[in-house]
C-alpha cells in the first residue's frame, strides 16, 4: 500500500508540481485548495503526512493544524509557507507542525 500525502494548497502550479515529484516517488497524493476542504481530507482519507500553506481560503493553515491536534490527529504535518519571519515559525511549530520550510524551495 503506497503512503498518503495531503497537500492544502491554494496555488495550483504548485501542487502540479510536488503532485508530479511525489508521484515520481511512489506516493499516492490528494489535495485541497482551501483550509475548510482540507480539514476535511484530513478527517477522511488519514493522510500519512499533510503539506501544509499557512494562507489559504476560508480557513488558515494554523486553525487547520491547531484543530487536527484538538483531535488528537498526530499525522506529521509540514508547514509550506510564504511567510518566513522567525516568529511565524515558532507560532506554527507551537501550533504543532512537525517542520517548517518557506516558499521559494527547491525540490
């Protein structure tokens, strides 16, 4: 059975683009454009690893893994995130991410 990755992504090249990688790499890949659908795909299909965007539609990339950890979902989560500040990296590995890394990346 192949891993599950859930990618919650609002720009639609990049989910293209680790979609294609990670496919590459043997993995089954969902996806969702906003935080609300996200959240959801997350209680549903329990991803082995969630990529997560801090600003997204509806509901922001911190509610959606605060309110993971209020259910006691412990599915590694990676922050994947324009905003590089050094404080918004401690809010959201508080928060409970697992890791953090900002956007540009290279793959």
């Amino acid at each position: 059975m192949r891993e599950k990755i859930l990618i919650i992504e609002d720009e639609e090249d990049l989910i293209k683009g680790l979609k294609l990688n990670l496919d590459d790499e043997g993995y089954e890949v969902s996806w969702a454009f906003d935080g609300e659908e996200g959240l959801r795909k997350a209680l549903e299909e329990s991803p082995d690893l969630i990529i997560l965007d801090i600003m997204l539609p509806k509901m922001n990339g911190l509610d959606v893994c605060r309110e993971l950890r209020q259910k006691n979902i412990g599915v590694p989560v990676v922050m994947l995130t324009a905003k590089g500040e050094e404080i918004d990296k401690v809010v959201g590995l508080e928060i409970g991410a697992d890791d953090y890394l900002t956007k540009p990346f290279s793959i």
